[in-house]
C-alpha cells in the first residue's frame, strides 16, 4: 500500500530535494538537481522505482516533524522494546566550483531513546528512473557503493550491510543511548565514514543555516499571524527549499506525476520553474522582508531576455536555465497507486501564456518601490515585456490552467496584460523614466474590453474566456493584482458566484469546463487561498478564518500542501509540496492577519437598508402582509415576477415600505405561539416583500448583485430585532444553515433570532421565496391553512418552468439551486426520488422506479432581474 502524498515530509539543499515517508523510507530523490532522472522513486513504482528506508522490525508507529524553524525532518518511532528517533537532512556545504554547484550530501541519523529497536536498512537504488539497476560494491564495514551507466552514488554506515542483486539490507540491533550515521554521497567513489561528532556538528550548521535565511528578514511579523504562524514559517520554508541556486530558479513542485485523480491521466511533470508560479512565489518571499531571491530571479530573466535578443518568454525553464522540456512517458512505471501515464518533461513549455509577464512585473514594481536599483539592463528587459503585452495582448493563448486544446481569449491573460502596463507605468514614473510609447492607450483598452467582454450579467461574474458563461477560480487574482478592488461590486458578486458554482465545503475547484482530458481533477489549493485572501479584503474575516483553518488541516501536522485536495477522500492530490500552494498560503495569512488588525480599528459599517417609512398605530398582521404580496403577484407582476417599473410608478414602493416598518410593533413571541404553518407562511412571504423592496429602493440596472451584499442589506426591523434577507431565508426558514458556498451560519450562537428557526426545515420552502433573479422562483403568496399544497405548488411550478425531465435520454436538468442546497437531498439518488414527487405520475413512476439510472445536470442560474428596473 502506497503512503498518502501528506505521509511524507521534504529535505533539500537548494538544488536538489528528497521525500521521506513516515515508514522512514526515502520514496523520491533525483540527482543532482530537482529535474534529474530518478535515484528513488518509489513513490511512482514501488517495485520498481527504488527506494532507501530505515524502517523498524515487527509492530511499530511513528510521527514525522520538523526541527523548529528548519528544513531538518525528524521521524519519531515506537516499537514494542523501545523508540527512536531518525533525523534527516542534506548538508549545504559552500560550493565546489565556480558554476554554483555543491556536493551532494544526505545525512540520516539515528539515536534510540528508550529500550531496544532492531532496524531494518535497505538501499535499493533505481538510476534513470527506475530503468538502469546498479551495480553494488560492498566494502566491509564502511558501507556500498552503486554504479549505473554514468552515475555514482556511496553509501557509508558502520552497521553491517549483504548485497543482492541491486539491494542492500541490513538489520541492526541498537540499544538505549546508541546512535548510527548514515551518509549518502553522490559522485563519490567509495563510502566516506562518518563519526558521530561531525554528524551532529553538521547538523548544527544546518540548522543554522535554514534559521538563520528564515529570521534573516527582520520584519518580526511571525507573531502577528495567531494560530497560522506555524504553516506560514513552514510555508517559506518550503519555498526557500524549491530554489535552485545559483541560477536563483524555482520549481514549482518536487515531483513529477502525482496525480490529480487517483488513477487518472492528469499527471503532470512540476520539477521545473514556470515564471509565473516562480515571480509568485519570490514576490510572496519579497512581502515578508526575503528581497535577494527576488532581485537574483530578475538578474536572471534579465539575462534570459537580453541573451536571446526577444522579448518573449517560455512558461517555464529547467531549473539550470535551458529551455529545453520535450514531453515524454515512462510506460515501464506503474505510477502513483496505478495513475498513468508517468510523464517526465512538460508540453506546456511551447504554450504562449501572455499573463506571466503580469506576474514578474509586480515582482519588479514591489522591487524598486523599495529603493532598490534599476540597471540600464534591468529596465531595458521590463521594457521589453511590457512591449510584448502591449503588442500581443489582443491575440489568443492558453492562460494560468494549461488547457491542452486551442487558444482562447482567456479573460486571465487580458487582465494580467493589463498589469504588465499597469506596472511598468508605475515603475517608469518611480525611476523618472520616459514609459513605452503607446503603454497608456492599451492599458486603457484592455480595461475596456475586460469589463465588455470578460463579465457575464447572467452569471454575474468575471468569466473564464470572452464571452462565455464559465466560471474560473483565476478572476480571484483579478483583485489581488489590483485590475480591481477588492470591494468593486463586480469583484464581490464574482467571488459569491465563484463560491457557489466552484465551491464544495469551501475548497474551491479551477473550473468545471471541459479541458478535453478524461476525469476531473481536485479542488485547488491555490484557488482557495486566493478566496481566503478576497474574503479577508471584503471584511468577511470571520469566514476567511475558518477557510484558512480548514487548509491548515489539510496541511496536517507538517503543513505541507500539495496541488489539490480532494473533499469527498479527504487526501491531497497533484505534486508536492507545491509553491503556489504555499505562496498563496503566505499571502492569504498575512491579508487575514492585516485585515483582523484594520477590524480593531474602524467600527463596523451598518449592514441593512431598513424601510423608511411613518408607521401607523399597529403593525401589519400576518395576513395583511400576505395580502399585500398578493396585490403584487397580481396586479405588477408578469408570469409571476415583479415588474419593478410598474410597482414603482404604482406607489406600491411606498405601500411596502410603510407596512414593513410597522413590523417594528410587531410582537413576534405572539407569531412563536403559532402553529409551525403560520410561522413558516409568515417567513415566506417577508422574505419576498424584503427583497422586492429592496430593489425598489437600490435601485439595481440588471442585477441584484450589482448591490454588494445584497441579501444582507435588504431587511427590516421585526418586534425588537433586525432581519435581514439572507438571516431570514436561511437562519429562520432554514433553520440557520449556511447560504450556497458559506461556512457559517447567518445567525451567530447566542443571537436571540435563533429562537425563531423553524427546525426541521421544509425543503420545499426555497421554491416559495422570491429572491429578484430571472431564475427565482416566481411570487408565492402562502397561506397558513393551505400551506402544504401551496408550497407543494410552488414546487411543481418552478420544475414546470425551470427543469428539462428527459425520460429517454436518462437525463433530468435540474434548476442550480439542487445543487447548491443539499435540503432536497444529498445524493443524486434522493434529488431525483425527492423532484419525481412533484412531476406528473408517469414520469414519477419512470423515476423511482430506476433514479440511479438518471444522470443529474444543472441549469445556468441566471442572476438578472426578470424585469430591470431602469433609473
């Protein structure tokens, strides 16, 4: 049984990387570099592969740490007889020559701390990735040397080792205070022991090393950061050990081909350095006081860009700077629990990705806003970039997610061009420096056709290409880059409309479009982080914590994150560790930490727009109120919706306005005597006279999400308590569950309108509130004593209207709210037996009959008002 990708911890030394899983067992390395052929790689084939572990005889557990604030792993282990603990690291000595490059050194160390333990050692080494055994040397009481095709690699230990084939074992018996070195040296002829004493001093310097980069910042934030401190120190960590020096490159990941579906084909080759995800990641470093890494991986695009006289850039690079990374399979690996195909190399390299230059512009802009010098180099190479954007942005390419068919207008890209402009203009006016000719009149253009083309009014989103209704978990970026705000109303109607068609128990997935690829991959990990960032800005800090909360529990104990995660298993999937992962858990971190102080400052802004309006002697009844939504469903409304204008020029703005502020006499402990129908009659119908004022009152062009938090401020006062939309249709009706795509609940433990949650909830009741859209449910009026067959009407009304039941074709096209709401079901069986209630009786008896047979899709939920209200 293969190790969960979260079971293994990382070692590195800045140019190459090791996994160690918690059975001690060392399942991935490449040498010399990241992006080498394989020495280990169990990890993809256990059988093959090769691997080099020191694991326990006979029962055992075990737990895997890090040394405070390092990159140094130690795995604790517990036996029957005794325990143990097993410290890995690689040793970072100075470089060997002139081009940068260091031995390669991995040190395992062994102390028994209680008892006795009998370890078994075995070093099976795989060159090539597995297709080249070596040759075993044993030399007696030093250790073994393997030898395949050009490659080398010693082994020195003092306990005793037989050979076999490719294999070698051997099974020690250690005692309480005793202590073993293992020493693997690449390149070295013979084995090289090791003693104690200059183990430990190796390991002193190397934890010397990796505390002394990390605090080397001094911008003495850590403490700031609460219970995420830990995750963000591991987080830089991680990144500071996917540099490659001294090219100063980043891989954005340490492994190859771990897939994003187990057992499925989207398995990608992450050991190189893709501009964007390295510009990411450095600017992340940069934030929090790390400012060489960003200036070295500048010298370098700088040298990149002059050397080849263009002024394009490949996606991604080797981590030694080539560009070469033809494609291809290792059909002889059986890959991660059986995902093929293996693939070393990475197609994408070819792809135009015009959003990159984005990406290392705000890491250039971020640079020498600090005072930071510009060479004339330096300036010239951003010159060129932004030269490209402002000459290719109109063209088509392949954006942030790769998609392996043809060139789109992807809305991602234009806007990152948009902040390529945007920043060489900054840093032009910072150096005083004349801008590019024609850099302002396209940043201006783009802009304009971003906001024309790339946002949809029906969905009320910024959207995955031009002119389409797809959603991408990439527009979070629109605001974190400043193309927007992060309060404009476009950017939080696009966040909500992302969380409720890409969310699932608060992850968020990339897209749900067709990549042309078989399976699907997992929720992304980077795609979440930026919503936790989005959500912090917005004020939502409450719910960003909890978000973030539930990513550090992903991380598990070492906060290690790989590419995806998987909700349903609950495992993470895709390369790992990942630095977009960990840069956009840095950056989410600190915006949570920031926006949590700027709370404690300012006084929280009022939330609802409240009907103005005099009151009369007694409040309106229960009656009235249903009497009054039924002169609107009669008399302004068409097909059932609201015709805003005709209410409007009616005065029934007025007549809604005055009996919704008369409710402030309004005893609600009276309504609680009621029967549960009377209650829930009651709820319906104010929800729908909430909203309708509200729009009568804001005023939206197209939409309700043009009014950010629209369901919040629409509300009245109710007796001594205030409600909003969104605490009445879910807090009461709901019996307080959160809204599609939220984590917590309308009302708060304690809040007093808990008492008024109707519990358990009628599902029914979501077809029976109006909530201003075109793909709302039409006006209901209930009524206490008709309340079942009126809800039961609604219901049937809205299917009538909104669903497609095709009995032939195995299909039923639900409206969206069956798949935001879990209240009709939660598995597609119980949807389909829960809507066949409510069809005409041959098609309910088809679909009991077989509605496991019936595959479920989901209509475009439309969020424009049926009938716009115009100024």
């Amino acid at each position: 049984m293969s190790n969960s990708i979260s079971d293994y911890g990382i070692i590195g030394n800045l140019q190459s990387v090791a996994l160690v899983g918690r059975d001690g067992a060392i399942d991935w390395l490449c040498l010399p570099h990241m992006d080498s052929p394989s020495v280990f790689a169990a990890l993809l084939d256990r059988d093959r592969g090769g691997t080099f572990s020191v694991t326990p005889e006979g029962e055992w557990d075990s737990n895997l740490s890090y040394l405070d604030d390092s990159n140094v792993l130690t795995g604790r282990f517990r036996t029957r007889s005794g325990s143990y603990t097993l410290t890995d690291f690689l040793t970072l000595p100075e470089p060997k020559d002139k081009d940068g490059l260091r031995d390669f050194v991995l040190l395992r160390l062994i102390k028994v701390d209680r008892g006795s333990v009998r370890i078994r050692v075995r070093f099976s080494p795989r060159f090539d990735y597995g297709r080249v055994t070596p040759e075993l040397t044993l030399h007696p009481g030093r250790g073994v040397v393997a030898r395949g095709g050009d490659h080398v690699v010693a082994l020195s230990c003092t306990g005793a080792l037989s050979a076999n084939g490719g294999d070698a074992e051997g099974v020690w018996d250690l005692r309480q205070g005793e202590r073993a070195v293992l020493r693997l040296h690449f390149g070295a002829s013979e084995p090289d022991l090791l003693t104690e004493g200059r183990a430990e001093q190796l390991l002193v310097e190397t934890l010397a090393f990796w505390r002394g980069w990390l605090h080397g910042s001094g911008t003495g934030f850590f403490n700031e950061l609460g219970p995420h401190r830990v995750p963000v120190i591991r987080s830089l960590l991680v990144l500071k050990l996917l540099c490659f020096q001294p090219q100063g490159t980043m891989a954005a990941a340490a492994t190859t081909s771990l897939p994003e579906e187990i057992g499925g084909v989207r398995n990608w080759d992450y050991r190189y350095s893709w501009v964007r995800d390295t510009a990411m990641a450095l600017t992340a470093l940069f934030e929090v006081g790390h400012f060489d890494e960003v200036q070295n991986y500048l010298r370098w695009l700088e040298e990149v860009i002059l050397k080849s006289g263009r002024n394009e850039l490949q996606v991604m690079y080797r981590m030694d700077g080539s560009g070469e990374l033809s494609e291809f399979e290792l059909p002889h690996l059986q890959g991660y629990r059986g995902s093929v195909p293996v693939r070393i190399g990475n197609q994408a390299a070819q792809q135009k990705q015009f959003s990159i230059y984005g990406h290392v512009l705000i890491a250039a802009h971020l640079t020498l806003s600090r005072n930071r010098t510009c060479t004339p180099e330096m300036w010239r190479g951003l010159r060129l970039m932004c030269d490209f954007a402002r000459d290719h942005w109109r063209e088509a390419d392949w954006s942030i997610w790769e998609i392996r068919g043809e060139p789109r207008h992807y809305v991602h890209s234009k806007a990152m061009c948009w902040v390529t402009l945007d920043r060489g203009l900054r840093i032009a006016r910072h150096l005083e420096l004349p801008p590019g000719e024609g850099w302002e009149a396209a940043r201006a253009e783009i802009g304009e056709e971003v906001h024309a083309h790339g946002w949809s009014d029906a969905r009320q989103a910024f959207t995955m290409w031009y002119d389409s209704d797809v959603l991408d978990g990439s527009a979070l970026l629109m605001s974190i880059s400043d193309f927007i705000s992060f309060d404009d109303p476009r950017m939080l109607a696009t966040v909500e409309a992302l969380r409720m068609d890409l969310g699932d128990d608060g992850f968020l997935y990339r897209y749900r479009a067709d990549d042309r690829l078989p399976g699907r991959d997992g929720t992304f990990l980077a795609c979440t982080l930026w919503l936790i960032t989005n959500l912090a800005k917005q004020g939502e800090i409450d719910e960003a914590d909890l978000l973030l909360g539930r990513v550090d529990q992903v991380g598990g104990h070492l906060h290690l994150l790989a590419e995806e995660y998987d909700p349903l298993w609950q495992e993470q999937l895709g390369n790992f560790p990942q630095a977009f992962s960990h840069e956009a858990y840095i950056v989410a971190a600190t915006a949570l930490a920031n926006a949590k102080a700027d709370a404690l400052r300012r006084p929280e802004p009022p939330e609802r727009v409240l009907p103005e309006a005099p009151r009369g002697p007694t409040a309106a009844t229960p009656e009235q109120l249903a009497a009054l939504l039924d002169e609107v469903a009669r008399d302004y409304a068409q097909d059932g919706y609201p015709d805003y204008r005709s209410l409007a020029a009616g005065g029934m703005q007025e007549k809604i306005a005055q009996a919704l502020a008369s409710l402030a006499s309004f005893d609600l402990d009276r309504l609680e005597e009621k029967e549960n129908p009377v209650r829930t009659s009651f709820w319906c119908n104010m929800h729908s006279l909430v909203v309708i004022h509200a729009v009568l009152a804001l005023k939206p062009r197209v939409s309700v999400k043009e009014i950010p938090k629209f369901y919040r401020k629409a509300g009245c006062r109710i007796g001594r308590e205030e409600y909003s939309a969104e605490a009445i249709l879910h807090g009461i009706l709901r019996g307080n569950r959160p809204a599609p795509g939220w984590l917590l609940p309308p009302l708060p433990p304690g809040d007093p309108r808990l008492r008024r949650s109707i519990r358990p909830s009628d599902p029914r009741v979501l077809f029976a509130v109006h909530t201003g859209t075109a793909s709302s449910p039409p006006i209901t009026v209930l009524t206490p004593a008709t309340l079942d067959n009126d809800l039961s009407a609604a219901l049937r009304r809205y299917l009538e209207r909104q669903a497609r039941l095709d009995l032939a074709g195995r299909k039923l096209v639900l409206p969206r709210i069956f798949k935001w709401f879990d209240d009709p079901g939660r598995t597609a069986h119980d949807v389909a037996v829960f809507v066949a209630g409510y069809t005409d009786a041959d098609t309910a008896r088809e679909i009991r009959e077989h509605p496991e047979s019936f595959q479920l899709e989901y209509a475009q939920y439309d969020w424009r008002l049926e009938a716009p209200l115009r100024r």
